[in-house]
C-alpha cells in the first residue's frame, strides 16, 4: 500500500516555480530520502505534503488523504520535524511535549509513558524539567525529534534532522529511525543533503531545481554510473596500460600519471589483478562511486559542500542563540 | 472532552504559563499604569487645582488607567502571536489535527484571562487614593473588564493574522494604540471636546471600556450630580458596545486565521 502518493505537485512563488510537477509513490514502512541542493525544493515539497503550504497545482495523498481536501486526515497520520527551529524556548521541555500531545490527542493516561519513552531515546530525560532557552542547539534539535514521535505516527516528516547534531548523535538518531522502520512500520519520508545519509534510505529521489532527475535505490542510482574504479600508478605507464588492455580487454583511460579501468566488482577484482599483472605498479586505489557521483553525473554540477555546510553553520548559529 | 474545548484548553494554558514566567513584563506593565497616575494624574490635578471640578483627578484617571492597562496588555498578548511565526512556534500549531477556530479562541481567551488577572492586581490600589470599592461592585467591574479585553483581543489576533514580522509593532504603538489610548477619556472627559475628537473617540472601543468602568468605579465615591458631568453613556449602552465589537472582532479574527490554513 502506498502511503504516500503524490500527483504532479507544484509551488509557485510568483515568478519562481520552486516544484515543477513532480511525481512518486512511497510505500508503507519504507524509508524515502529527498537529496538536492540548497534550494532544489525540498522544503517547499515537505510543507505541502504537510499542508503547510498549498499546492498551485496537483494534488498528494498521506495515508489516503487528500492534502487538498482532507487537510486534518493528513495533520493526524504525520509527525513533523521542521528545518528551522519550532520550540517555545519559553517552556521546558516536558511542557513542549504535553503540549503537542494534547493537540494529537494523547491519552493523559498514556502521555507519562510516552513522553519518558522519547525522552530517553534522544537521551533527554535528566532535561525534562529544564527551559529550552537552557538547551543546546543540538539538544534542541533532538527534542524536536522526540516531539514528532510522541502521537506515534504514521508518517514522520524529517526535514534535515541531523543538522546541528554531533556524529555521535547523528548515529545514534539513525540507529532510531531504522527501528521505527522496523519494529513499528512506520513510514519516514526525509531531505538530506548529505549523501552519506542518503545511503540509509531505501530509496531515494534526486531533485534539482524543483524536478526529480532520478528516483532508484541507492545502490541501483549508484550501477547507473557503470562500475566501480581501479586507479594505478606505475613507473612503466605504457607497459601497464598495454597489459591491461591485453589481459582484459577494457577500455583503459590515463589521467596525468595514473592509470584507471572500471571494473564490475572493484573487491574481487582486486586479488585477480595482483596474481594477474607482470607490470610493477607503484600505488593503488579502489574508488566505488557515491552518490556524489551520481549527482555530479546527473546534473553537471556537485552538491556543494562547503555552501551546504556554511547554510548549516548558521542554523546551528541560530538555533544555540536560541533567536529570541 | 472535544477536541474542540481541549484545544482552546491546551493554548490557554501555554499562554497563562508564558505570562507568570516573564517577570519583566509584568512588571513593565504594571510600571506605565503607576507611572501615568502619577505624572499625569498628580499633575493635572495641581494644574487644574483652582477649577472646582468636584472630584479628586486622580480618582477621575484611575478607572481609565485600568481599563488602558486591559487594553495594552489584550493587545499585545495577541500581537505576539506575530512572535510565534517569526520564531517557528506557529508552525508546530498550525500543522496540529486541530480547528483552527479553537486556536485562535484559545489565543483570545489566553489574553483576555493575563489582561484581566493584571487589572484585578491594580484594583488594589484603589484604596490608596481613598477611593471606595465594594464586594458587590466587583462582578460588574469584572464583567466590563472581561468583555473589554475580549474585543481588544479579538482586534490584536485579527492584526497578527495580517502581520508577517514584528518589525512594524512600532508602528502599531504609534498610529493605533496611542491614539486609542488618548482618545478614551482615560485622561480628560470626553463631554466637551470638538467634534473630529468626539468622533473618532465614539469609535474608539476604548472609550466605552473607560466609560464603564468609571462609573462602576466612582459611584460610590462620587456625587452623581458631579458623575453625570462626566458620564458618556448609560452603563448598558457601554456594554452593549463592547459585547457588539467583541463578536465582531472575534469572529473576523477566527475567520482570518481560519482561512489562513
Ligand atoms: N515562502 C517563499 N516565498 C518565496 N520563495 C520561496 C519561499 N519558500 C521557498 N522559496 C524558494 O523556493 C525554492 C526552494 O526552496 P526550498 O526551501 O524548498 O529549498 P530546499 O531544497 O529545502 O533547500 P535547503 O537545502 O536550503 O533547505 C528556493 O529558491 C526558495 O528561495
Ligand atoms: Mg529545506
């Protein structure tokens, strides 16, 4: 069953059309990760899934319900963790959690359980009674994801969840989604644009400038590319690429001084060549394609990090100011 | 309960417990009204001291320093909510399961239970200025006061579902609440002043918060020969007034933040 389905979605900003019709299904208990660039609309998509935004044209089913015309049958299935910071740093932490579960409809009965259950998850729980202005920004960032779990959704919407968090936290947080996944079903649709997040996911759409240029799981994204890539270094280039071209008729290319062929299985390739080759060779590397790759591959450009990680910088800035 | 009554509930609460958290506003607030006793109050009464006007100046300017009070406090209770979108918040409840119509009456009401509970604190000092307060007076005073912030409330929600940032609340301050603010009779009678005046103070909902409680107020104390000088309206029309600009306010406000889903 499809949990979500989305039907040639668009958003204008005026002159800007920021998603350009966009199609795809997600089914239930999957994991589905947008990656683009800053600004490809991954935001914009999340808010009208959401129903935060609405659509200029097309139309998106949540759990069967129209984002359209049943926006509240949309608002109950989803749990939702925004980009930007979304706490009142006015309340502690348990106040921002019984506040959001009395909107869901929690059960006060339930809500003691629940609220120390994600408390713990995000390792939160000594905190409880503390102010957000108190926190960090990391810990913010965590408190937010706890809050999106606490009705027990359906869906859960994680706009760029890791930012602002540690590596050690960004694993642990991991870690918790894929047992969402597992053990309750649970459907979590996110955005990264870090690529090595984007591996977790089952599948992944590659968006850019509003359009989806490639939908596949990552693994199959990353076949697209061909194989992966054997890079040599010899003191006899011509010798090594003669050789090569002899013992495995492939296509062998020369950058500068290194030598590169690209092969199936780069791991069971490699033992072959060493008891293979009469040529003496200086140096070797093994290069398996990323999902950079793919991107640089599919639109002429890389997802650049030093912009993203600026972009992030200041949102981290501005969550520890707390802004307020 | 409904969802309905839950929701008005849960937003109540939040802005009940924002309020008792932020000390420097309560006490900033409490600050204008004491400082606008004394400097004008004082003042005018020394000024004015050879006219025998019949009743104590500063006595004349404390119901209507309440009812200013209600009214800054309503206001801004609701124009925060400007805050909440600037700051995210707004967000987190407008993506909740929820009616709207209950979030913005919850907001309201939110406000109008902080402006009340302020001016109940600043009737204490009606003693202090030997005015006389009775038990019995205090339902009517509180019914004036609800319905007063209620309808300023209402105005403050229906101007934040406009507003994107708080950068023009400055603005605000200048063209809408000062102006209301002077032009109530807080601080002079209304029952002689040149026409433009009157008019724009007869649409001042203010006017009919200040004129309310005054008489409520000062009936005790004062003559009524010296209250009818200054009296605008029966007491009734005063709340008819307010009762009208509070369901229009309201429901404009709820329309407004309802259709902005
Ligand atoms: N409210 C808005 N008004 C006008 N333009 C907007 C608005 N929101 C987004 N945009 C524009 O739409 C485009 C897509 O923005 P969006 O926030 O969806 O990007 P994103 O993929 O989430 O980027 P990031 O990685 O930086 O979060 C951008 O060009 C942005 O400037
Ligand atoms: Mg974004």
């Amino acid at each position: 069953m499809s949990m979500i389905e989305v039907k040639n979605l668009s958003k204008r900003f005026g002159d800007l059309e920021a998603v350009k019709g966009i199609f795809f299904e997600v089914a239930q208990g999957e994991i589905f990760g947008f990656l683009g660039p800053n600004g490809a609309g991954k935001s914009t998509s999340i808010s009208m899934l959401a129903t935060i935004l609405s659509p200029t044209s097309g139309d998106a089913f949540v759990n069967g319900q129209s984002v359209l015309h049943n926006r509240n049958g949309v608002r109950a299935s989803i749990g939702l963790v925004f980009q930007d910071p979304s706490l009142d740093d006015r309340l502690t932490a348990m106040e921002n959690l019984r506040f959001h579960a009395q909107l869901y409809g929690v059960p006060k009965s339930e809500f003691k359980k629940r609220a120390q259950e994600v408390l713990e998850l995000v390792d939160l729980s000594d905190r409880a009674q503390d102010l957000i202005r108190t926190f960090s920004g990391g810990m913010k960032r965590r408190l937010e994801i706890a809050r999106g779990l606490i009705h027990y959704p359906r869906v859960l919407f994680l706009d760029e969840p890791t930012i602002g968090l540690d590596p050690q936290t960004r694993s642990h947080l991991w870690e918790y989604i894929l047992r969402l996944k597992r053990e309750k079903g649970m459907t979590i649709f996110m955005t990264t644009h870090y690529m090595n997040e984007a591996e977790y996911c089952d599948r992944i759409a590659i968006i850019d400038q509003g359009t989806i240029v490639a939908l596949d799981t990552p693994a199959a994204l990353k076949k697209r590319l061909g194989g992966d890539v054997v890079r040599m270094q010899s003191l006899n280039k011509e010798a090594l690429v003669a050789e090569l071209k002899r013992r495995y008729g492939t296509e062998v290319h020369v950058d500068g001084e290194s030598v590169l062929i690209e092969v199936e299985n780069g791991e069971s390739f490699l033992p072959k060549l060493f008891q293979d080759l009469q040529t003496t060779i200086r140096s070797i590397e093994l290069r398996k394609p990323t999902l950079d790759d793919v991107f640089l591959a599919l639109t002429g450009r890389a997802i650049r990090a030093e912009e993203a990680s600026s972009k992030d910088q200041f949102r981290q800035h501005a969550r520890m100011r707390g802004l307020r | 309960m409904s969802i309905f009554l839950q929701t008005i509930l849960t937003i109540w609460h939040r802005e009940l417990i924002r309020y008792v958290r932020d000390r420097t506003r309560i006490l900033t607030t409490f600050i204008q009204p004491l400082m606008f006793l004394a400097i004008f109050g004082v003042g005018l009464q020394s000024a004015f001291a050879t006219q025998n006007s019949g009743f104590d100046f500063v006595q004349f300017m404390f119901p209507g320093i309440i009812a200013m009070n209600v009214m800054g406090v309503a206001f801004f209770s609701t124009v925060s909510t400007v805050w909440d979108r600037e700051f995210g918040f707004l967000k987190e409840i407008l993506v909740a399961p929820v009616p709207r119509s209950a979030i913005a009456l919850g907001k309201t009401l939110g406000a109008t239970s902080i402006a009340s509970i302020q001016a109940l604190i600043l009737l204490a000092l009606a003693p202090f200025l030997h005015l006389k307060i009775f038990f019995f007076q205090l339902p009517a005073l509180l019914g004036v006061m609800l319905l007063l912030a209620f309808a300023i409330s209402g105005l403050g929600l229906l101007i934040s579902s406009r507003m994107r940032t708080t950068e023009s609340f400055g603005l605000l301050m200048q063209v809408l609440v000062f102006p209301m603010f002077f032009l109530s009779g807080a601080f002079f009678p209304l029952t002689s002043v040149p026409s433009w005046m009157s008019v724009l103070a007869h649409i001042n909902p203010l006017t009919y918060g200040v004129d309310g409680m005054r008489q409520i107020l000062l009936r005790p104390t004062l003559d009524a020969a010296v209250l009818s000088r200054i009296e605008l309206y029966t007491l009734s029309t005063d709340v008819l007034f307010l009762v009208g600009f509070s369901v229009g306010m309201v429901s404009l406000a709820v329309w407004a933040f309802d259709k902005k889903s």
